[in-house]
C-alpha cells in the first residue's frame, strides 16, 4: 500500500498539472479569440457587401427596362425620362434598405461617337440607341462598421440596354 504522503503529493502534482491546463487554455482563448471575432465580423462585412451590390444591380435591371419601353405615358409633365429613370431607380433602392438617397445615378450613351456623354431619353435621335444605366454608392454608406480600410470606396452596378421611346417596337 502506499504511503499517505505519497497520495498527498500525487494530488499535489495532479492539481498543479490541472492549472496549468487551465492556464494554457486561457492563453488560447486569448490568442485565438479576437482572431476569429475579426474573421467573423469580416464575413458580415463583405456579406453586407455583396447584399448591395446585388440590390444595386437589380435596382439597374429594373430601371433599364424603363428605357426600353414606352415611358411617355408614366412620366409626370414636369418630368424628363432621365428623371424618373434616376428617380425610379433611387427609389428601388431605397425600398431594398438601402440609402438610395446617397446613390448617383448615370444615364451616358453607351457605343458610338457618343460614348460616356449624357444619353437623353427623350431625344427623338437616340431612339434605338444603346444605353449605360450606372448607379453608385458610398461603401460608407452599406457598411455596418465604421471601417477606414475601405473608406472612399464605391459599389458600382451599370446595365447596357436599348433605349427606345416607341415601346420596343422595331417597326413604325
């Protein structure tokens, strides 16, 4: 049989080899806790990212196809088709969650000699013309953290269509 004093001192080294677990697990804790914390909190980020970009990009389809068909019978009279495409499309996203107050939208000619100058909808001579729906938003204004890693960053979404005022129609 074993001594009471060897028992003693086994329970002595077996409670200092527990703390020293414990010890161990708490530096792991401390080294890998923030580390996963930033990678979580960085997938949220670029998930909130991504919900944008998507949500302007579906802002634009839905725009585009105001372009593309005969708009002169639902705009207001002091109204241009620009405005309500601009306007139409603010609004989209605005109803997604988004600011859609802080977005820019531009509505530029989008081949030919013209390329990148202001595409008016309403002109009689860009009928059946291709068209550059763009709409941009501050990265500031998406993220859920105040971040400065992407400050000044932009989400970007654009769709290219035919302009026509004669509702899609390729005949007179």
């Amino acid at each position: 049989m074993r001594s009471l004093t060897s028992m003693r001192r086994q329970r002595n080294q077996l409670s200092v080899r527990q703390g020293n677990r414990k010890a161990a697990a708490m530096m792991e804790c401390a080294v890998t806790l923030p580390v996963l914390i930033m990678m979580v909190l960085g997938i949220l980020e670029i998930g909130s990212a991504l919900r944008a970009s998507t949500i302007l990009q579906s802002a634009c389809r839905e725009s585009g196809r105001l372009t593309a068909m005969d708009w002169r019978y639902i705009i207001h009279d002091n109204q241009t088709p620009n405005q309500k495409v601009a306007q139409d499309l603010k609004n989209f996203v605005t109803a997604a969650g988004l600011k859609g107050n802080d977005s820019t939208v531009t509505i530029t000619h989008a081949d030919g000699a013209s390329v990148g100058q202001t595409f008016d909808l309403a002109d009689p001579n860009n009928d059946l013309q291709f068209v550059r729906l763009q709409v941009t938003l501050p990265y500031s204004s998406v993220s859920l953290f105040p971040l400065t890693y992407l400050a000044g960053t932009t989400l970007k979404a654009s769709i290219v269509m035919r302009a026509t005022i004669r509702g899609g129609s390729l005949s007179n």
